[in-house]
C-alpha cells in the first residue's frame, strides 16, 4: 500500500483502560481520545497493537460496560474512512465479531505482514515471542483454548467479569510500576527480531506489551520499535514520508 504524502499511519498500545481506580483510567481514556482527535486530521490507518483494556471479555450478547469515549471516539473515525487495524494483547485476547461488526475494525490474533511505502513491517502486540518465559507461555496456551473459553463464558458476566479483572491487576507487569529498560540482550522481543532477520527481512519490526518506549537498531537495516505505553509514557509512533518516528503526547485532560 502507498501511503499518500499527506497522510500518516500511527501505531499505540497498552491503555489498560479499566486500571487502576475508576478516576485514573477515566483521566487516562480522556487523554487518549484527545490524541485520537488531534490525530484524525492526517491519519491513514490505526494500529492498536493490544491491551487497549486491562480485561475484556466478549458474550454473544453482552461486552464489558464502559470505555464508552474511546468507543465513540474509534467509531467517528472509522466512519470517517480511517482504517484501523487492532492487534489483541494478553488483557484483550478474547475479542471476538464486536469490533469488526460494530466499529468496523479488523482484527489480528496473531503478528502480521504489511508493506507500506516500499517499507515491510512486521506488526503484533508481542507477548509470548522470543525466548524463555515458558510459565507465561504454558498460561497463554490453556487461556486461548477453545474450551477453556467456553467454559469461562458460562459464568454469569457480574461474576466473570469481576474474576478477569481481579487476575488482570494482580498482573505485576501493569502493576503501575515503571518497567527499566536494562539491555538488548535482556529484552526478548530483541531476540525474537534478531532470530526472525536469520531467515526473513523486514525494515520495521513493531510491537507493544513491554511498556517501554523503545528504539533499537538490528543491524542489515532493520529496526526494532516498541510503542510504549498510555500508564506511565503516553507515547505512540507514526510513520511518514518512509520514516517511522517515536513520539510522546502531551498528557493533559
């Protein structure tokens, strides 16, 4: 796809909207969705690359109550024409038809291939890619499987829903606490890029999950970018002119 000179594509993750008190993710969203304003004017497309909610849920009849301005707020734009693409995270895997059916926002549950500008991205939310984590991966398998979801959905929602977002907190990933970058050898989406360059290419590697603002040179020129966070960072990326930049909003309410 060849995006026009005039218009850009953005990339942001890890709202966790739902965390911590009503007030701070009530704040949090209000900021959001003035970034998501002021981005309207020139966007192409949209990536949501996970964790958008801290839990979420979806019945056949029924969606967890709230985050009604970001909602709105994504409606009005794909209405307006602006593709938005929204990759699922570890807090928000279990998404099935509401978005695409509702706001008309495809879905990916796993990473996936674009090409922009002549540039190839390799686009996902990134939990469970690269070495090691084997207790988190082992959870990921039983969380994603078919019956288990089934079985979670015959709870009743007020009692479900309240489970999730109970086990959702007690994540010490999200627990508030600012994540230190400590080194690319310690970083596993690092690794997860630089095996992935081993056989394939792709001059932009992208991904959220860590909460960490990041940009990091593979080498054989390609890129690693992490979008940050909505907690602690309010940081997303945007891609221009075959160009893709880090950049930081403003958090004002």
């Amino acid at each position: 796809m060849e995006i026009p000179k005039d218009k850009k594509i953005y990339f942001s993750s890890d709202n966790h909207l739902g965390l911590t008190s009503f007030k701070e993710s009530h704040d949090r969203e209000k900021i959001f969705v003035k970034w998501l304003d002021s981005i309207k004017h020139d966007a192409e497309i949209i990536f949501l690359l996970g964790d958008l909610f801290d839990f979420w849920f979806e019945y056949k009849e029924a969606v967890p109550k709230g985050f009604t301005r970001s909602l709105g707020k994504l409606a009005e734009l794909s209405d307006m024409g602006i593709k938005i693409y929204f990759f699922v995270g570890n807090h928000d895997y279990w998404m099935t038809d509401y978005f695409q059916k509702e706001l008309n926002i495809k879905v990916f549950k796993s990473p996936e291939l674009f090409i922009f500008n002549s540039k190839s991205f390799f686009i996902g939310h990134g939990d469970g890619l690269g070495p090691g984590d084997y207790g988190y991966k082992f959870l990921k398998i039983i969380f994603r499987n078919p019956l288990f979801k089934f079985l979670y959905s015959c709870i009743h929602p007020d009692i479900s829903i309240r489970i999730g977002e109970f086990l959702s907190r007690k994540n010490s990933v999200i627990s508030g606490k600012e994540i230190k970058f400590e080194s690319n050898e310690k970083e596993l989406l690092y690794n997860f890029c630089k095996k992935i360059l081993k056989s394939d290419h792709y001059h932009y590697f992208v991904f959220g999950h860590r909460h960490i603002p990041l940009k990091i040179n593979l080498g054989n020129n390609s890129l690693y970018y992490n979008c940050g966070d909505w907690f602690n960072h309010y940081s997303y990326l945007d891609f221009s002119n075959s160009e893709l930049t880090l950049k930081f909003f403003k958090p004002e309410i």
